[in-house]
C-alpha cells in the first residue's frame, strides 16, 4: 500500500471542495504551466525520462546536401499545435488538427509515410508528452497555491 494513499485521499477531498469555477481555473493554470514545460523539454530535443531523441536518419544522396540543422518537432511545440485545456475535471495538454497523427506516429514510434508517394517508414520512438518528477511537482505546488488562497 502507498503510504501517501490517506494525503491522496484528503488532497482529493479539498479538490472537490473547491468550486467548479475554482478548480477550472486550477486545472487551466495547471495545463498550461504543463504545457510550457513540455514545449521546453521538446526544444531540448529530451524524452521525459531525459534521454534524448533519436537522432534523425541520414537522407538519401539525392536528396538535400550536407546535416539537416533543423530541430525537430519546432512548428510542433507552437501553441497553434499543441492546445492546453482546463475543465472542473482534468487538465489536458494534446496536439490538435492534423499534426496529431504525426505526434501520435512520433511518440509511440509507429510506422508512416513521410508523404503520398513515398514508401512506409519506422520511425524512431520519441516521446514529445509524458510527466517526470519535476512536473509532477509543478503541479503539486499548483494544487497547493491555490487551495491556500482558499
């Protein structure tokens, strides 16, 4: 058993107390903070364990000359993308549109075809959204701000 359950369990119980209002506007700070933080590690080029990406794969000799110096994932972690959403219940950080299957094929490392015409590639597991330690406790300092206001 998690010697943490009975805080949990209280913790749990002052969430609920608040008001529907408050908590979405708990739950919409903590999105966004989470989002921040996760367009910073994307830019970091870092799994959430804080092992870095793959790197990319060489291009054919037809293609373009010399490295490719793009980051990846830039267009990517832009708020037009990647969407932070508060509600009485949960906070969500997901990518929208049409770059969501592109994130999906990303972070699970899935199979897919870089365009129409091209054969399927496997694509390398790089996890663009996951919560470590130090976000875990963002939200907790969250959680703790605001029922202290209360």
């Amino acid at each position: 058993m998690n010697e943490f359950k009975p805080f949990e369990d209280k913790l749990a119980g002052l969430i609920a107390s608040l008001s529907p209002a408050a908590r979405r506007r708990m739950s919409a700070e903590i999105a966004k903070q989470l989002r921040t933080s996760q367009q910073q590690r994307i830019k970091r080029q870092q799994a959430p364990d804080g092992t870095p990406y793959a790197a990319r794969k060489r291009q054919p000799v037809k293609g373009k000359k010399g490295r490719v110096k793009r980051e990846m994932f830039t267009k990517l972690r832009t708020n037009r993308y990647m969407k932070a959403k508060g509600s009485n219940e949960a906070a969500v950080v997901e990518f929208t549109g049409r770059v969501q299957r592109m994130a999906r094929v990303h972070q699970e490392g899935l199979r897919d075809k870089p365009n129409r015409y091209s054969e399927g590639v496997q694509y390398e597991a790089r996890p663009l959204l996951g919560v470590n330690q130090d976000e875990r406790q963002l939200v907790e300092d969250i959680i703790i701000s605001h029922l202290a206001k209360v």
